[in-house]
C-alpha cells in the first residue's frame, strides 16, 4: 500500500509541475499578444473598428510671416516634435481586438528620410480659394497607419 500511495504522489507532483510549465508557457504567451499598451479610447476605438473609412483629420493652418525652406521646415519639425512621444506612436487596428498605439518609435524618426515622409511640400502656387479646397479634401482623406498619425504640409507660395 505504501509502494502505490509513492508512485500516486509523484504522478501528483509530475502532473503539477507540467501544468505550472504549461500555465507560464501560456501567460508569456498571452504576453506577448496583449503587450501594455496605450489602448484607444471608447469613442475613437469605436469610430476606427466599425468604418475604418470614416476619417476626420484634425488640421490647423499656421501662416508665417516670413518664408521657410523646405529644408528649415524638415530641420524645425525634427528638433521641435521628437521631444513628443505622441508623435512617434502609430495606430495598430486589429480584427479580433481593441486598436491601441504603439510604445513610441526611437527618435530616429524624425531624421532624414524619416522626417520627409510627415513634411509635404506643395511647391505650386496657390489661392485663398485653393487653400480652402485643399483643407477640405484633406479632411477626410485617410492617412497611412503604418507611419504616425500626423503631416506638415508646407505650402511654399500662397
């Protein structure tokens, strides 16, 4: 009797260990799925899952009062928005799942190339009327979620 009741208590512990291993296994896993993450909020998350066409892009029009090269453009959006982790995030929208921002991307982003993506220049001239057209289509024309969520235009002569 002694013989079966050692040979039941190390099936116990065998058994024990195994589901331990299976149940780390499964919660790095799970992990590794739902990493922290800055999650959307109701009423945007909402508004991307059910019409992912559905835009609405928040723009705002600076005039300078003197002229800037596209360059000092690319040079003043590098040193000024990198400081902002915002900015460096893009949205992940998932199937199955609540769209979250990405942790922010290394500051490279806003170096050469990089910067070029999020810096538009429009070298046409442009009128009032133009300008106004312009803000309107951008308005609702979706933007490329693999990159972040933003763009500065540059309008050279308006």
């Amino acid at each position: 009797c002694a013989k079966k009741i050692a040979v039941n208590h190390n099936v116990v512990m065998l058994t024990a260990i195994v589901l331990t291993v299976v149940a780390v296994a499964w919660l790095w896993w799970v992990r590794q799925i739902y990493r922290p993450v800055e999650y959307l909020a109701a009423a945007d998350a909402l508004l991307s899952v059910q019409d992912p066409d559905l835009v609405i892009n928040v723009l705002s029009l600076i005039e300078l009062k003197q002229t800037m090269s596209y360059e000092e453009c690319c040079k003043v959006a590098s040193e000024r928005f990198a400081v902002h982790d915002r900015l460096r995030q893009r949205l992940v929208r998932r199937w199955w799942g609540w769209p979250y921002c990405t942790p922010p991307q290394s500051r490279r982003l806003f170096s050469g190339a990089n910067i070029r993506q999020h810096v538009v220049r429009h070298a046409a001239e442009i009128d009032k009327l133009g300008l106004e057209r312009w803000l309107s289509a951008q308005s609702s024309t979706p933007m490329d979620i693999r990159r972040p969520l933003w763009q500065m235009p540059l309008f050279e002569r308006c």
